[in-house]
C-alpha cells in the first residue's frame, strides 16, 4: 500500500446501498460516470479500490467495489475519500482557461503592484462559485472569489496569479485601503 505523492480528491463514498456491498459515491468528475475511467483509486491511507460495476442513482453513483461484497463491508467505507494521482489526469483535455483545482494550490498571489497576499491554499465550491484560499505568512486565511473579475492571470509555469485586491475584496474600492478601516488606516467609527 503505497501513499499516493500528489493525490487529487476525485469521490467520497457515501452509505450503503443495498445488501452486496454496493456504495453511494459522490463524484468529483464532469461526467460522474466517467469515474471508472481514472484507473484504481485509492484512499489516504493508501488501500487500493477496483470498480467492478457503476451506475448512475440521483446526485451520486452507485458503485461496487472489488472485495467488497456485503452491506457490513460497504458501511465501513462511508465518508471514505478517494482519489488519484495527478499524472493520471489527461491535461490534452482542458481549455486554455481550465485548471484542476490540485495544480492552482500552491501558487503565490500578486496583484499589479507587486504586493503579495499568500500562497493558494485550497479551492473551494460552497454552491455561489468558486473561491480561493489565501494564506500569507502570519496572516488568517481569507477567501476571493475565483472570478475573471478577481482574478486576472494564472501562470502555472511561473507559480503565479494576478488578482485585482478590489474585486477580490481584500482592498476598500474607495481609498485602496483593507476593508474594515477608516481614513488614515484607523478603525471607522461606530455611529451608532
């Protein structure tokens, strides 16, 4: 059982269906059924998962595993994560705009003047649109939107993105200061 090096989160299964070992499993793919194209998954601890049939149920798809062949065995992998190496991703596939979420993480973000906010954290999708966690050195993680608006270039090779701090909402349109400051950095009065 070896660790995965750059594992990408690809499904977590979900509860048992059935009596043979079936699992409800929430997919991370465009096509859900297209899962069972990525190879062997695997899970953190590095077990190795075979799909020997799939199909498509409401919101999910139902699975059945090699090896897991009762209703016990199904509910313990309930709330598993699985996933697949990076590499086993097809990268002739994407669009000039496109990016999996796993090659965005890490990147250091600049706005045109040169300021640093941080390093991308994670992605994440609350169900309004994509956003981006930031992480500086010292600094309480915040999220920005992942919009053409916020953010203006991506560079892969370079480890790089562009942002525009306004449209990110890290910076008051007004005066160009951080939200949540008044005139000359000071905290706005409450007049309340």
């Amino acid at each position: 059982m070896t660790k995965l090096e750059n594992p990408v989160l690809m499904a977590v299964v979900g509860a048992a269906q059935g009596l043979r070992g079936e699992v409800r499993v929430k997919t991370f793919t465009a096509d859900p059924m297209a899962l069972g194209e990525y190879g062997h998954l695997r899970s953190a601890d590095g077990r190795v998962f075979e799909i020997l049939d799939m199909r498509e149920a409401k919101n999910v798809v139902v699975v059945r595993f090699r090896g897991i062949n009762d209703r016990n065995a199904a509910e313990a992998l309930n709330g598993l994560e699985l996933f697949v190496e990076r590499d086993a991703l097809p990268d002739e596939d994407l669009e000039e705009d496109e990016f999996y979420y796993a090659d965005l993480e890490g990147l250091e973000v600049y706005d045109a003047e040169g300021q640093h906010y941080g390093a991308v954290t994670g992605v994440y999708d609350f169900g309004a649109g994509d956003l981006l966690e930031l992480k500086g050195p010292g600094k309480r993680p915040v999220l920005i939107p992942f919009s053409e608006a916020a953010v203006l270039e991506i560079d892969l090779e370079g480890g790089r993105i562009l942002i525009d701090p306004t449209a990110a909402g890290l910076k008051d349109e007004d005066e160009g200061k951080p939200y949540g400051t008044g005139a000359k950095g000071k905290p706005p009065r409450d007049n309340s």
